[in-house]
C-alpha cells in the first residue's frame, strides 16, 4: 500500500494517483481500502487522484488543524501534480468535502456529490447530536462546523461548474434529497435516482455492474455537461 504525500501547513496529504486523461478528484475519509474500488475502472480514461483530507484517512492526524481547508489541500496536491483543471467527486461526507473544494477555485469544473443532501445537512438537530456524541473524531467534528459556517443554496447556486447529486432509492435520505429536487435542479443541479441500490451500493465503495452504472451515468453526464473532455 504505497500512498505519496503533499505537505501543507506543517501536516502530510496522502494521495493516491492512477491513470491518464482529464483529471478527476475522488475525495477519501477512510484508509482501507487504499483505493475507491471505482477507481480502477475510472482510470481507464481519466487521471484520478484519491485524496485524504489531512485528520482522515491515510493523511497526517494532528491535535489541531484546520480541518475545513479542503479546498487549499486539492489544490497543494493538484500543483504537486501538475494538474491545472479539475473534477471533484465525494460521496457521503466527502461529498460535502467535495463541495468545499470546488467553491474554493475557478480551477473545478464539476461537482458531483452522491449519497448526501446538498443543501440542508447537516441540520440544526443532527449537529447538535455530534456535538455531544464524545465518540466522533475532533477532525470529524471540526469539519462538520466549518461546513456549516457556510450558506450552501447561495454558494452553489453561484458555483459555474457542473453539478450533479444522485442517491439509491434504497437510501435512507432519499425523501430528504427528493424534496429538495426542484431547488436542485433550479441552482443547475443534475439530479440522478438510482432504482433499488442502497447508500454502500451507490458509492464509490462499489465496483459491481450497479456501482459501474452509476460511475457510468455521472461521466457520461459530466461529458454531457463539458466538464470532462469525451475520448
């Protein structure tokens, strides 16, 4: 398991980089394993970098950081790699990663987040659980209140680039994102329902026929889109 590292702020962001093509940024919170299974297929035609915000994942762990500075982390790997131009993908909480990172730059030209609503989470109630749930990492925990320092119907509603939301219909926060749909579609969101599949079987952790149906769906959306260039 070999990870490569780009150093910022006095902390380590491990990376992981595959493939040739536009690039493709896929946000990771957890260590194992090394890489999205999705991964693989995708860097059949794009160059993808899996990123680990620093308090995550393979990345350094410091007592205090700024945990909420994704955007300024994509970026120090990105000119690490020589990468001008970029997609950001997350799913779940890197979801909500992704969208720090793309309303940070001019350089994102897409934001596709799955397995989360956009607009609204974390609520009021749900944060307050965090806040007093001693279980939940301090890099967890401060990322959660920088996100919502943050008014995210106005900041996507001015993000230029493309941008997608999707969710399995067996997701639990499926009623949650439906409602939100025409406020969605109305800041130029794309919006995706995948029928039967679950949160685990919708996520990049997927790399079955039904996760390689939706990693097919957003890149063919994205092509759509001119986000990606098409081979």
């Amino acid at each position: 398991m070999t990870f490569q590292y780009a150093d910022l702020a006095g902390a380590r962001i491990a990376y992981r980089a595959s493939g040739s093509g536009p690039a493709l940024v896929l946000i990771k919170n957890n260590r194992r394993p090394p890489d999205h299974p999705i991964a693989a297929w995708l860097s059949q035609r794009f160059r993808i970098l899996q990123i680990h915000p620093v308090g995550f994942g393979a990345s350094d762990r410091p007592n205090k950081y700024d945990f909420g500075s994704i955007g300024d982390q994509i970026l120090t790997v990105l000119d690490r790699e020589g990468v001008d131009q970029f997609a950001v993908w997350g799913f779940s909480q890197p979801a909500c990663m992704a969208a720090i990172a793309a309303r940070s730059t001019d350089r994102a030209t897409a934001l596709v987040m799955g397995g989360v609503s956009p607009i609204g989470f974390p609520s009021d109630g749900e944060m307050g659980r965090m806040e007093h749930e001693p279980r939940l990492p301090r890099p967890a925990l401060e990322f959660w209140r920088s996100y919502r320092s943050f008014d995210w119907h106005h900041e996507l509603r001015l993000y230029p680039g493309a941008k997608i939301a999707y969710l399995g219909t067996e997701d639990p926060a499926i009623r949650r994102l439906r409602k939100l749909k025409p406020v969605l579609e109305g800041i130029g969101f794309t919006y995706f329902e995948f029928a039967g599949l679950t949160h685990s079987t919708c996520g990049l952790g997927d790399a079955s026929a039904d996760g390689r149906r939706v990693a097919q769906t957003v890149v063919d959306c994205l092509i759509s889109r001119g986000a990606v260039a098409s081979e």
